[in-house]
C-alpha cells in the first residue's frame, strides 16, 4: 500500500473541462481563470472525433500552462494507450482517468505514464492521477484504487450520477450522493489526497448549473470538504474559486479567535470561552487551517495573475 | 434471448396461517405474495405454517402474482425443506448477517431443486439486511450467491432495534447503512430494493396517497421494487413504480434527439431546456424496456384472473 504524504496540497478550486476537439475553446479557456483546464477527450469528444482531438492536442497544453493554469487531460480508462501517447509532455501536470473501472487500470496507466515521462524527458513520478470514481464497482473499491499508484493525487465523483442514473429524491438531494460523497471524502482523507466535487441539487446536472447555483454547490461542497470542483461552462469558473476560497470574514474571524486563545494559552489556559463557544486545541488548528488555506490562496491567485499578465514566474 | 426483467412493483406481505388472507391474495393484484413464516406467524405455529406453504403457492399465484416465502432466520433447514415446491420463486432470508448463511441456504435449495423437479436456478435468494453486521458485510452477502436477484434493507423495524434509532422521524437515519447495501447491489449489477426517503412520522401502512408518493419517488429515482402490508398499497405501487403514458412519450422523444445528435458528432445538446445526451439516451432506453416489462406483467396478470373466472363461473 503507498499513502501519498508528501504531495503538496496545490490549489485546485476550479477544473473548467474543454472538449479536445474544440480548439477555439482552448484559447477562451486560458482567460477564464480557472486553476486547472481539463482537456476532455471523453465526455464531450465523440467517438468519431476522437482520433482528431489527440493531434495537437500537446501543443494545446503547451499553450494553456503558458497562461497560468495547470493543465490535466482526462482520458478513457479503456483507451489508455491512445490518449495518453497523445497527451503526455512536460508542460502536462497530469491525467483524469474517467469511468474507471478497475485497479488494473490504474496500472495500466502508472506504467504507461513511468515510459513515456522516460521517453520525453520528463521527471520520474511528476505525472499525477486524479481517478473518477464514476461507476458502482470504482466507488466500491475506492480505497484500493486510491492506493494503487503513489502518482493519485486526486478522486472526484465525476459524473457518478449520470453514469449511475442517480436522479433527485423529493427533497432535491440527489438520489445516494451524500452517502458517496462522504465515503470519497473519507476515502480520500485516509489516503493523503484531494477530494474534488461539489454538493449539487436539482436542477443542477452533470457539471451544468447557474453561476448562482454553481456558487452554492461549491460552498456546502467546501463544507463537506472537497477542495474544487469541475464544470463545463467558464461562467461556473468565478463561482468555484470564491465558493471554495475561506471568506474575508471567515478569515478576519479565525484569526481574532486565535489571536485571543494564544494569549489565554499563555496565562496557561487550555480553551477559552467566546460568547456561547469553547474554543480549545483543535478548534485553534482549525482556525489555523482555514487561515493557511487563505494565504496559499492568496499567493496561488497572484502568481496566476502574474502568469496571465506575462510576468515572470517566480521559482517555486 | 435477454433474461425477463423481473417485475416486484407490488405486494403483500402476508402470514400463511391466516386462511382469509391467503384465500383472497389472487385478487389482489399484487406482483407478489410473499408468504410470512417469521414475524407475523406466532411461535407455537411455526411447525405447522410450513405445512401450508406448497397449497398456499398454488393458491396466490392463480391470479399470475409470484409466490415468495420469508423464512425464520434461525429454522433455515427445516423452513426450507417445508417450502421450496415447484412455484415457489424466492426465499426471502430475513436477517442476513454473513456470506456462509447465503452460501448454507444456496446448497439447500439447489438439492431441493434437484428432488422436487424444479428447473435448477429458479429460486431466488432475498437476503435482507436488517443489522449492523449485516451492513458491514453487505458486499460480501450479496455476492455470496448467483440466486440473490435483489438486493436491500437496512432500513425498518429491525434496523431500527439493532442500531437503537428512532423509526418514525421526519429525516433519514439510515443514509449510511441503506448507501452501503444500495453501493453493493449497483457494483454486482443487483436490481437495488432500498427507497428514497420520504418522510413517515406516523408509521401508516395503509395509506394510499402515501404509498403512491414514495412509489413514484422511487420510481423517478431509478427503483422498481415495491411491497407492502395493507391491500390499499396494492395498486397505488403498482402504478408509482409503473412509467407514465407521458414518461415514455418523452423517452421516445429523447431517443429521436439522441439519433440526431449522434448523426451530427455533437456530445450533448440543449433543447428546450432539457439536455440530450448519451447519459439520457440510456435512461430513456432503460425506461422503455421497464415499461415493455410492466405491461407484459399486467397483460399476463389479466389473463390469469381471467381463467380463474372462466373456471369459477
């Protein structure tokens, strides 16, 4: 078993995907913002177009890093050698394997990627995974895939609820998405890594909602504690990155709260009480939290920015 | 040709020892009878209700409704040597807790089969999961034989007891437990028997309007097995669970738009603020082969009331 430790949790609040085939998309997508494009070359590419969209489709990720963004491309889980011979350059931080199946997958994939990073000059072990758990049997065996490659970064539900047909209960929850969310954010927790997605309700549909809505979706899934989330439209982009950035207040608050809880841990205090709450070791880790996630933030924006205006890029 | 969906819209959980009940479960409509050994059946009769069960069978399926039976979670082997005869579709096993209990009650019935003439197979297995360990071990039960068809529970009375939560509360206590088992069923292809929550604060059993929202609820959310305790259920689950003239109209509809989107290379579509796509496609094919099924059970449904009658009269 390898549990992913030293990974550093990057900023990935928004995954706008961008059909493959759709290269004009490309050149709006690398002005929306978005903290990673995803180059589709399975949901929104037929099966018609695939063999155009693989063409060039490198150059394309070439051209997106240089606007700021990181750069995945999500590929089929059954066309592995296709997708990833097309795709993999160093520009490419990594791969989102869709509809996956199996751990033999994974496999197939952390081989493929081990050659071709040899092939093309790329660092050993740089490529990252982010499995979509989108079937029964993958969210089954989510905690053998999430460790079946030191290279997953990552788990989302993709499109779960289209793939599994999961449609609104009355109360406009989807039907079993609480329960499979809770289990990858677990899952995803006890492995070292990244839960992506965001807590959707009707009307909301397979990555499509409102920017109002989006907004929504991306708040009660920072709640549950993903840490962004994918969409289709660039208008979705904006709502994802507040939606998951902790707000101004939350901040200032977090750190009043702990400014007054470190000084009553000098006079030698385990907790104080504020108003009507207890404010004791974790709730100050948790304030702690909230304002480190806030100043990564900070920092993760404004070296975009810098990236988007053409300034050098510092070091990191 | 593709195995017949089965068809459990509707039933009546009954107890076998209550002759005004099974003499007039025909009539009922039900697309099952299934036929209670354990909680409704009194402990001193437990010997004797085993004796009913191979008249009873022929009895409720006269008017074209499956015969199950529910079996007493500790009095497997002899439950079962009294009621597995030739009609008889499924064992409902109460209880499940573990794969061996499903691996002990798969090795009965198929030497059963064998003895009594009944093609090999045809009996089903319901395991149903009613306790903590139960849920812990759902994956395991519910592939533990090629007999368990349906897969669910973690939800009602026992449920209730063994995690000691309230039954009737206006949330769903058992997301956890009900997502484990329902997880399970979708990952072996299992038809799930688990519901959508609505809310029933009173406990009514026989509730018409009631039993329609929650069958309709279940519906709309991909379920198709129903069953109940009250007659009034009957047809208000048969016709939740059941797809609309309307539904299908629509299915057909998004069938035509898919064709001409696949035609044009395009993934998804917008139309009328209803998006078509391969995920839709799907769904509406899934629903036209549901509705195929539920009108092929009713037709034969029909005609079996119908040649009782003919007898009858």
């Amino acid at each position: 078993m390898t549990t992913n430790t030293i990974l550093p949790q990057k900023i990935r609040r928004s995954w706008l995907l961008v059909p493959a085939s759709q290269k004009e998309r490309s050149v709006t997508a690398a002005k929306s913002n978005a903290d990673v494009v995803l180059l589709d070359l399975v949901e929104f590419v037929s099966d018609r177009d695939k063999p155009s969209a693989r063409e060039g489709i490198a150059e394309t990720v070439r051209e997106l890093r240089e606007g700021g963004a990181e750069v995945f491309v999500q590929v089929d889980s059954e066309l592995l050698y296709a997708d990833l011979h097309a795709c993999v350059c160093p520009e490419l931080t990594g791969i989102v394997i869709a509809h996956l199946e199996s751990i033999a997958q994974i496999q197939e994939a952390d081989t493929l990627l081990s050659q071709l990073e040899d092939e093309r000059g790329i660092l050993s072990g740089a490529l990252e995974i982010v499995a979509s758990l989108e079937t029964a049997q993958a969210n089954q065996d989510a905690f053998q895939i999430a460790t079946a490659s030191p290279r997953i970064s990552g788990l989302t539900l993709g499109r779960a609820e289209l793939v599994m047909d999961l449609r609104p209960e009355p109360s406009g929850e989807i039907h079993l998405m609480q329960y499979l969310m809770q289990r990858l954010i677990t899952v995803a927790g006890a492995v070292g890594v990244q839960p992506y997605g965001a807590w959707c309700r009707e009307p909301d549909r397979g990555l499509l909602a409102t920017p109002e809505n989006t907004s929504n979706a991306a708040i009660r899934g920072r709640a549950v504690g993903f840490k962004g989330s994918f969409c289709v439209l660039e208008n979705q982009v904006e709502p994802l990155n507040s939606g998951f950035t902790p707000g101004a207040q939350e901040v200032d608050e977090a750190s009043q709260l702990l400014k007054q809880y470190q000084a009553a841990v000098t006079e030698g205090a385990a907790s104080i009480r504020i108003a009507d709450r207890i404010f004791d070791a974790g709730a100050s880790l948790q304030a702690q939290a909230t304002i480190d996630r806030a100043s990564k933030i900070a920092v993760h924006d404004q070296a975009k920015a810098d990236a988007q205006a053409g300034r050098p890029v510092p070091a990191p | 040709m593709a195995e017949e969906i089965g068809v459990h819209r509707s039933g009546l959980t009954m107890p076998v020892v209550t002759p005004r009940f099974v003499d007039n479960a025909w009539r009922r409509g039900c697309d099952f009878i299934n036929l209670d050994l354990e909680d409704s059946v009194p402990q001193h009769m437990k010997g004797y209700a085993r004796t009913l069960i191979k008249d009873a069978i022929a009895n409720v399926t006269k008017g074209g409704a499956e015969a199950f039976t529910r079996i007493n979670h500790d009095l497997v082997q002899a439950d079962l040597e009294g009621i597995v005869w030739p009609g008889l579709s499924k064992v409902n096993y109460p209880k499940a807790e573990y794969p061996e209990e499903i691996e002990k009650l798969d090795r009965i019935i198929s030497r059963l089969e064998r003895e009594r003439g009944i093609r090999p197979g045809t009996v089903e297995i319901g395991a149903n999961i009613e306790t903590s360990v139960g849920v812990a071990n759902a994956y395991d039960i519910a592939s533990a034989s090629p007999r368990v068809k349906e897969f669910g529970g973690a939800g009602g009375y026992d449920m209730s007891r063994d995690l000691g939560v309230e039954m009737f509360v206006g949330f769903d206590q058992f997301v956890y437990g009900k997502g484990e088992v329902e997880l399970a069923a979708r990952a072996l292809g299992l038809e799930p028997h688990t519901a959508p929550f609505t809310a029933n604060t009173t406990g009514s059993v026989g509730d018409p309007d009631r039993a329609f929202r929650e069958a309709e609820a279940a519906r709309k959310c991909g379920f198709r097995v129903g069953g109940g305790l009250h007659p009034n259920v009957v047809e208000p689950q048969t016709r939740g669970f059941t797809p609309t003239q309307e539904e299908v109209a629509e299915a057909h509809q998004t069938l035509d738009q898919y064709r001409k989107l696949e035609v044009s290379g395009e993934t998804w579509a917008d139309i009328d603020g209803k998006i078509i796509d391969r995920y839709e496609a799907a769904r509406a094919r899934r629903l036209l082969e549901w509705s195929a099924a539920c009108a092929r059970r009713d037709q034969a449904k029909a005609e079996a009331v119908a040649r009782v009658e003919a007898v009858g009269e």
